[in-house]
C-alpha cells in the first residue's frame, strides 16, 4: 500500500481523445472567496501535508482498529453490503471489494486540521472519510439530492490517486441522456466518448495526496480510485435553512443553549432559500416526523415567531 507515482489520464483511458478533456484549474488558496461558484483544485494547503501523515491505513488501524464498520461493494450499484472490524478492514484493502464510503470523521479528530469556508458567515462542517481499494467508483453524482439544500464540498486527497470528473448542473439533460438515472445519480461514465462530446462544462483531474478539490453546489461529480485511497470530504451550507435541514436529517442538530436569531434573520434566509414554496416543496418530501423535528429546530434557533410561516 504504497504511495506510488501519479497515474496519467492514460490509466483512465486510453482513448488519446479523453485527454482534449479540459482540466479543472489549479489556484492559490488566496483566490478561493471569489472563485466558490466554480470547481477548482489547490495544492498549498500547508496543513495538509501532517493530516496526510496521520491518516494512513497503518496509523488509522492502529488507533481505530477495534471499530466495526460498514462496508459498500466499491461498484456503487451492486447495492452489496458487508461489516467488520476496520483493522482487518484495513489489512486487505488492496484486495478487498468493499468501500469504507461516506463515514464520519469524528473518530479520527480531524476537524480543527480541516481548510474552512472563505465566506463571511460561518457555518456548521460535515466531515467524512472515504477508504477503498483499487477500482472503487462513485458514479456521477450531486450531494445531498435535493435541489434546495445544496452544499460545497471540499474533497481532500490524503492517500493515493483518484481520477474526479465535474460538471455543471445546467448540462444535467446531456449528461444524463440515455443513462440510467435514480434520483440525482446516473451511470454515465466520463470516459464514454458520448458524454464527453455532448457535455461542454466537463472538466477532470488526478488528485493525490494533499490535494483539495472544491466541488460547488449541485455540480456533478463521478470518483475513480487508481490506487488504494484515503479521503475526506468536508461539506457546508451557505444557506442556514439548508444547513438546519440537513443537521436534522443526519442526526447532528445540537440545540443551542439560548436562541441565537430572530423572525427577521430567519424570514432573510427564507428567502435566500429560494422562499416559502421552496421550504414547503422540501418538507412535504419527508415524513411528518422529520417535518416535525426540522421545525421545532428552527424554532430553536430563529425563536417561536417561525411558527407563524412554516
């Protein structure tokens, strides 16, 4: 389990056409606050680099071995799943067909080692680690799968390579024409000179270690791994509504000790939402009990006077 030199793109496909593909753009941290409705790649994240340290399969299973976790087959929609102890997980990764996929990361303590949003508000973070062999693929995909509550994703390269293909929701028809789609995923793949030709926004890159990738809201996005990997995603809302909605929904809403808004700020990030109907489309979507608890949680946060427009 190596680190080994970075594949090229002919590891993905030998097609020599795959490579006119334009690559998603390398930029300096310092640039980021005006460039969060775009994909871009950094590769100066100083802190980076002890993470990459610290989160290697050896280091992880000797600190969390004992963990029992659940497992994905690393071919998204074979719908097989499996669990055992990460240590032993670990120990076969390069063998293995089953992805340690989407799992949070408060067990590793990473959160205070994690790069944060550039924007002036700051918002609550959803931290995962994703852990496969070789050949496990997410097929493109958008976060959340929801038009409303849609979220940035930092996605941090900590150890080996994967191949990441982007593009932008407004190419959603062509992307997904004649693919098999459920819900906000689909099977195309971006080495299919059909969608590459027909998907004008697509963009890719070979992320390794101590890359960050940003990935902005409702962008679709496919993952390859070209080697055994280690990630992390960190997520977050620009919207607080969006962001409330999603804590529920993840079981990681905490009430605060006092009311930290009003009916005012709640009735402004109604509206940046996307307003009332756009709220009642999402709630109507769940089941009453989670229509429930999402808004005595806003009433938590923005004060009883809620209750007067949800």
């Amino acid at each position: 389990m190596l680190q080994t030199a970075p594949p090229d793109l002919s590891y993905v496909c030998p097609d020599v056409r795959f490579r006119e593909i334009g690559c998603i753009p390398i930029i300096g941290m310092k640039c980021a606050a005006k460039l969060m409705e775009t994909p871009w790649m950094s590769r100066d994240v100083s802190a980076l680099d002890e993470l990459a340290a610290l989160l290697t399969p050896q280091r992880i299973a000797a600190r969390h071995g004992t963990r029992l976790v659940t497992l994905e087959h690393k071919e998204r929609w074979r719908n097989l799943r499996a669990q055992q102890r990460l240590g032993d997980y670990l120990a076969g990764l390069d063998t293995t067909e089953f992805y340690l996929r989407q799992s949070d990361a408060s067990f590793v303590d990473i959160a205070h080692r994690l790069p944060v949003s550039p924007r002036s508000r700051k918002p609550a973070y959803f931290d995962n680690i994703w852990i496969g062999p070789p050949g496990t693929v997410q097929t493109f995909h958008q976060d959340n799968h929801n038009d409303y509550v849609t979220n940035h994703n930092y996605f941090i390269q900590l150890f080996g390579w994967k191949y990441i293909a982007v593009c932008h929701p407004r190419d959603t028809f062509a992307l997904t024409d004649g693919a098999t789609v459920r819900g906000h995923h689909c099977d195309a793949s971006p080495t299919d000179p059909n969608v590459w030709q027909r998907v004008p926004s697509l963009r890719h890159a070979i992320v390794g270690p101590c890359d960050l990738l940003h990935i902005p809201p409702s962008y679709w996005h496919y993952v390859q791994s070209l080697s055994v990997s280690i990630s992390v995603s960190r997520w977050w809302f620009d919207n607080h509504l969006a962001e409330i909605i999603y804590s529920v929904g993840q079981g990681r809403w905490e009430r605060p000790a006092i009311v930290v808004a009003d009916t005012r700020t709640f009735l402004a990030d109604l509206e940046e939402f996307g307003g009332a109907s756009a709220l009642k489309r999402v709630l109507l979507q769940l089941s009453p009990i989670a229509r429930f608890a999402i808004i005595m949680a806003f009433s938590e946060f923005y004060g009883k006077g809620v209750f007067d427009y949800v």
